[in-house]
C-alpha cells in the first residue's frame, strides 16, 4: 500500500511540473458545443469530435466507457445521471470531485458529434486530469465503435 501511494505521489509530482501554469486545455473544437465554456478556469477541458456513427449508437458506447472508467489518476464516474442527449457523471479523485458532461448531436451523413467537458469543482489547477480523462474517454469510445 505504500508503495503505491509513493508512486501516486510521484506520477503527480510529474503532473504537476508539466503542466505548472497550465491546467488543462480549456477547449479544443468546442464553438458549437451545447455544453458551458470553460471559461478562463484552468481546472476544466472541453472538446468536440466529429464521429462516423449515428447519435443513438454513439450516446450508448459512451455511457458504457464512462462506466468502465477507472483511471488511476482520473478516478471513477461515482453518479452517473442519462440526460436527453448524453449524460452527467460525478468522478471522485480522493478529496476532489470533478463533474462531467457528455453530449452527443447529430451531424450530417448520420455521423454525429461527442462534446465532453471535464471540469474541478475546487482549486485552480487540475493538473491536466480533466484533459487526460476527456482524452482517454475519447479514445475509448473510437475504440469501442471499431473507428480507431
């Protein structure tokens, strides 16, 4: 058990050096995203994809990917809520709670369109887990659709 706290406590000290003023990306392809600006907050990341799968089928392997999600340093979707167009998952990262939305919109030639946002809910930096955890979740959804 020690042994893992020193190497979280390392992984972090990593983290904490590389993005020393940044925080994550705040947004990436996001101008027409239904989902809230991350505003000048470095403790959030939003990003939009184009995805060659209709809406439905892209809104059901999300869901499955944010439930399967178990990042050492990004914690776990503890609250997981469906809304209309995606969801609403709550992650625990010890003390720290950070929300996360996901929606999904139709685009055209039924392809559609995956906009996430990761944001803390305390501090001003987060380290870059908000992005990685949107990055990782991206991932696993191309993956999950053959796409990768």
């Amino acid at each position: 058990m020690k042994r893992f706290f020193l190497t979280a406590l390392a992984l972090g000290g990593v983290g904490m050096l590389a993005s020393h003023r940044m925080g994550s990306r705040p947004e990436v392809d996001g101008a027409d995203s239904p989902l809230p600006s991350c505003g000048p907050y470095p403790n959030c990341a939003r990003l939009s994809r184009a995805i060659p799968a209709n809406a439905e089928t892209v809104r059901r392997v999300a869901e499955a990917a944010v439930r399967s999600d178990r990042g050492l340093l990004t914690g776990r979707a503890d609250e997981l809520s469906l809304t209309q167009g995606g969801l609403r998952a709550t992650y625990k990262i010890g003390p720290f709670t950070d929300d996360l939305a996901l929606e999904v919109t139709a685009g055209p030639d039924g392809q559609s369109v995956l906009h996430l946002r990761s944001a803390s809910r305390a501090g001003r930096s987060d380290l870059g887990v908000n992005q990685r955890r949107l990055d990782r979740l991206t991932d696993d959804i191309l993956a999950r659709l053959g796409v990768l």
